[in-house]
C-alpha cells in the first residue's frame, strides 16, 4: 500500500514537472492555447443570395453565433475559385475567391468584422493538389517551362502492348491514382479525384508559387492556415510499387489494400512544413497558427509538432475512438496521445469535421455532447466543426441524392459506406424554411428534415440543449485547472470513464461518463480520489442533472449514457 502511494506520488510529481517544462516552452500566452476552434464548412453554413449554397457574407451576418459560443478562431474549409468536383478542395486560382462565395472586397468586409469582434480567422491552405482546370495544369500538359514540372508526370508502363499506368498507386477516392493525358502522352498522379492533379514539391518554382500564396492571404491579415492533406504532400522519386496488405476484405481498387509508404509521410514533407512557418513568422502582427491535417500514425503526425505545426490534428475521437470503445479503451488512446506529445507543446481534440460522420452520429443522439465533453476538459485545444454544437446528426442519402466523389466513385453498393455528404448539410437555425440556411428553393444538399425541433433559435431556449451545453464547455477552457492541472484518466470498471484535472491547494474538475446505456453507480471518490461532495458544472440530457446540483461521488449514480462535470 505504503509502495502504491509513493508510486503514485513519483508519477504525480513527474506530471507535474512534465507541465512546468511544457508551459515554459510553448509561451503559455499563444492565443489559440486553452480555446476552441471553430470549422466553418463555407457551402453550409449561412446563404445570402439564396442561391441554395452558403457564402461568405452568410459567413459575416453570422459571425456574432461564434461570439456567442465564446470560440477563439473560425477556420474556413475552401473559399477558391474551383470547379468544384471536390466541392472547393480542386482549386483553378488560388488566390481568387470563387464566385458561388462572393467576392475579394467580401472576404475582407468577413476579416474586418471578425477582427471587431475579436475572432481570428483560419484559411485552409490546400497544397498537395490544384484542380486540372488550373492555368498551371494546361500549361503543364503542353510542357511549357517551368509548368512542366508543377505536377508529378510519368510515362506509361507497356504490359504485351498494353498502356498501362506507371505502378499500382491508388487513389483516396477508390482506383489506380494515375490518369493518362493524351496530349502530354503521360499518366498523372492524382492522391484524390481526377480532377485535382498532384502538385510536385521537387520543382522549385512550384514550391516558390505556393509560397506566394501564403503571402497573398499574410498581406490581407489572416491569423493561419489549416494545412490540408499533408502527408500526401511529396511521392517517393522511385515510383515503386507500393506493397499489399493481405486479407483486408476491401476490393483491389481500394486504397486500405496498400501499405502507403511511397505515397504518404515521406521525410522531405516535414522540410517544406519547416519552411512554411519560417514564412508565415517573418511577417508581422498576431502570432500565425499552423493546423495539419494528416490521417496517420501517432509518431509521423507528432513529428509535425517539431517542424512547426502548432496544431497537428489529433483524430482519436475519429478514428481509434468508436461508439463501443469502453473505458479502457479511451484511456488508453488518451494517455498514448498525450504521453507522445513532445515538451513544451500543445494537446488538441478534433471533435468532428466534414470528412466524417456527425459525432453525435457516430455516438449516438444520446450522447451527443460526450466527446465535447471529453475534448473540453482535457489540455489544449478543442476543434469543433460546425453543426455539431447544436446537435445535428448526419441526413442520410439516396444514391441518386449523392454528390461526393467520395461517394460516387464508390458506386451505388458501397457509396453510403464513404459518402460525405450527410455530415454536410446546411447549418439549421431555426424553424423557418431551409432552417433559415437559405430562403431559395433548392439547397445545395438537403435540409436534414429535423430541423423543425432541431436548430439553434430553439435551442437557444432549451436548458439542456447540446448548444447550452457546449457554450459552458468552451468557457470550461477558461478555468486555471483546466488550463494547467494535471490530468488522470480512469476506466472504473468497465462502464465509467473518469478524468480528473487537478493544481495544487484547487478543487479539482471532474468528468464522469457512464458509458453503458444502463444505470450504473460506483464510489467514484474512493476510485478517483476526489472530494465526496462535488458540484454539477454540465451535464448531458441523458444525465437528468442541474447546473448547480451537488453530487456525492462516494456512491454517484448515472444514468445509461450520461456524463457529467464536476467541480
Ligand atoms: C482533405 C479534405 O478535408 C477533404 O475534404 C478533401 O476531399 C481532401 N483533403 C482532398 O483535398
């Protein structure tokens, strides 16, 4: 006993000089540090022309709901010119707005009325790719210098007379990832669809081009870039075959039967990373925040840490985290992530974004708020993606409805299996029609049908509502503890999760998730050490608590799927 307590001690003291160390060496007063950035999903977030797709100044007239939520930072995903197969992520003009959005004069009337209410504003940055309706990519195709070299060309393997393509690569978006151009006589490399050729980082020019970019968006005082698909950025020059994974179960066309070790996390990517935040921090004013965005393993997303992205996306709620993970589970992902990060820099939760199922989809309508909950009181950055903090859940789609390549590519048997489209539906705000998204007669993607009792006006006045819930959650960030105590992550038994934030001579934060869908009760002050009379600073509908309630954690009873804060 005597040895569990001194173990626990050393432990408890190493976390504690692991913290010290780690706020010494971010500067605790980056402003992104301890608050929640917020996705804006341009094409569903706020119509003002009622042409049934969002733009930006819907993105400006709404701005005072990000206030209201108390978020930090509104990231855009893709405001370019583009033709849109990808829905903005193929872009034709990387420094022009595309017109389905507005204009240059209404980004800068969004930046300067954010920049009023004091919001910094995120652009995403798409660097692997351009669309092929690029001026860059037909010049490219007619090997006009130095376009010749922006995207990555190679000739034709002949099998008994045969074209074929260059090796086996496959493309995200489901089949081999080259595309023969006639008139070039050369395959290209396409990581995504078709229609957005990969940019080659071994050309100079390119690599200043895109530099240029960065500047262009510096000079009209964006705050940073979230950084898309950067893993895929550079392809190994030997063009090989990449290896196959046995049994995987998925057809040959599909990227998952590929060990990717050609194609993504090549060591020449984090190089350009480096370069890009020399850039971004010689130019003036705010402090520029960097986000990345690689589906990859824990060590090659952490190196992004080192060659300076402040924000490598961390997607465990997305990915390693499922709705029958059981406490041990969340512990363990948690704690891995957390022990991995390097000194001195800062932790952060993707709640939910617009490549994936709505979290409260994928966890289930009565546990909306538990991730929230989850990526609120745990260290660093929380990144929420628009929708979800009022609840919305995924509109389901007919074949004949589906317009993501990601989902048409995969044909009409398996295209609800990697579809997009349902977490992408326009923004609900209130009962009115189209959810108050738009006032024309046709949206873009459907109206979840819903909205009627689900959106913010009605939220507004509900008291247990995912929107209330979520507006404590973000102000959670704003609490010392939170800020800087130590975190205990604890699976009591197999249904409860706990996660105890702690300082020295402070009460410490508490959340507990029942993660059954039964009652359960458990001495949770024994279990966790904490105080036996604790006060409800949350709760989730399914928790049937007050704001306010005190609590006693030595026998605390929860009901199936409610979680709940405690101070
Ligand atoms: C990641 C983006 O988030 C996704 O929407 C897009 O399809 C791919 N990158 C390609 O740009």
């Amino acid at each position: 006993m005597l040895l569990t307590v001194v173990c626990v001690k050393l432990i408890w003291g190493l976390v504690g000089l692991r913290e010290s160390v780690a706020q010494n060496a971010t500067g605790k007063d980056e402003w992104w540090r301890d608050t929640f950035i917020y996705q804006v999903y341009p094409r569903s977030f706020k119509d003002s022309n009622g042409d049934g797709v969002g733009d930006l100044n819907g993105i400006t007239s709404k701005l005072e709901h990000l206030v209201d939520l108390g978020v930090s930072t509104v990231w855009l995903s893709p405001i370019y010119a583009s033709p849109m197969v990808d829905f903005g992520y193929d872009i034709s003009n990387f420094t022009a707005i595309d017109p389905i959005f507005g204009t240059i004069d209404d980004f800068k009337r969004l930046t300067t009325r954010a920049k009023a209410l004091k919001l910094k504003v995120v652009l995403d940055f798409v660097p692997n790719h351009s669309s092929d309706k690029h001026p860059w990519f037909l010049k490219s195709v007619q090997r006009i210098k130095p376009f010749d070299e922006y995207y990555i060309w190679k000739d034709a393997k002949m099998v008994n007379g045969t074209r074929k393509p260059p090796n086996n690569w496959l493309s995200e978006f489901q089949g081999s990832a080259w595309q023969w151009n006639d008139q070039r006589k050369q395959y290209y490399y396409h990581e995504f669809t078709v229609g957005q050729p990969d940019l080659n980082y071994r050309s100079t020019a390119l690599q200043e081009e895109m530099k240029n970019v960065f500047r262009f968006w510096l000079n009209l005082g964006v705050d940073g870039f979230r950084v898309d698909a950067i893993n895929f950025l550079v392809e190994d020059s030997r063009f090989l075959d990449e290896p196959k994974i046995p049994n995987t179960g998925f057809q040959d066309t599909d990227p998952r039967t590929l060990r990717h070790i050609y194609t993504s996390d090549q060591n020449e990517t984090y190089d350009i990373v480096a370069s890009w935040r020399k850039l971004v921090d010689s130019t003036n004013g705010t402090r520029k925040i960097i986000l990345t965005e690689a589906y990859t393993t824990l060590p090659y997303a952490m190196k992004y840490y080192q060659f300076g992205s402040n924000i490598p996306f961390n997607f465990i709620f997305l990915r390693n985290i499922t709705s029958v993970s059981k406490p041990v589970d969340y512990k363990r992902a948690i704690d891995r992530y957390l022990n991995s990060i390097p000194a001195g820099y800062v932790a952060n939760w993707v709640t939910g974004n617009h490549d994936n199922s709505r979290v409260a989809s994928r966890f289930g309508p009565h546990r909306a708020d538990q991730i929230t909950m989850i990526a609120a009181i745990l260290p660093g950055v929380g990144i929420i993606y628009n929708g979800d903090e009022i609840g919305m859940i995924d509109r389901p789609m007919s074949w004949n409805e589906t317009i993501d390549p990601a989902g048409c590519n995969a044909g009409p048997s398996r295209y609800n299996l990697t579809s997009r489209d349902p977490a992408r539906t326009p923004f609900q705000w209130d009962s009115s029609i189209n959810a108050g998204f738009s006032t024309g007669k046709k949206t873009w993607l459907p109206v979840h049908s819903n909205y009627k009792t689900l959106n913010l006006q009605a939220e507004k006045t509900t008291q247990k509502s995912s929107y209330a819930i979520t507006k404590r959650l973000i102000s959670l960030k704003q609490n010392p503890v939170v800020q800087r105590g130590t975190t205990q992550v604890t699976a009591i038994y197999d249904a409860f999760l706990g996660i105890a934030r702690r300082l020295p001579n402070q009460s410490p934060v508490v959340l507990i998730v029942n993660l059954y869908n039964h009652s359960m009760h458990y001495d949770v002050a024994t279990f966790m050490n904490i105080p036996k009379q604790m006060t409800v600073y949350v709760a989730n509908a399914a928790a049937n608590l007050s704001i306010g309630a005190k609590i006693n954690t030595s026998f605390l009873q929860l009901p199936g799927n409610a979680s709940v804060i405690l101070l």
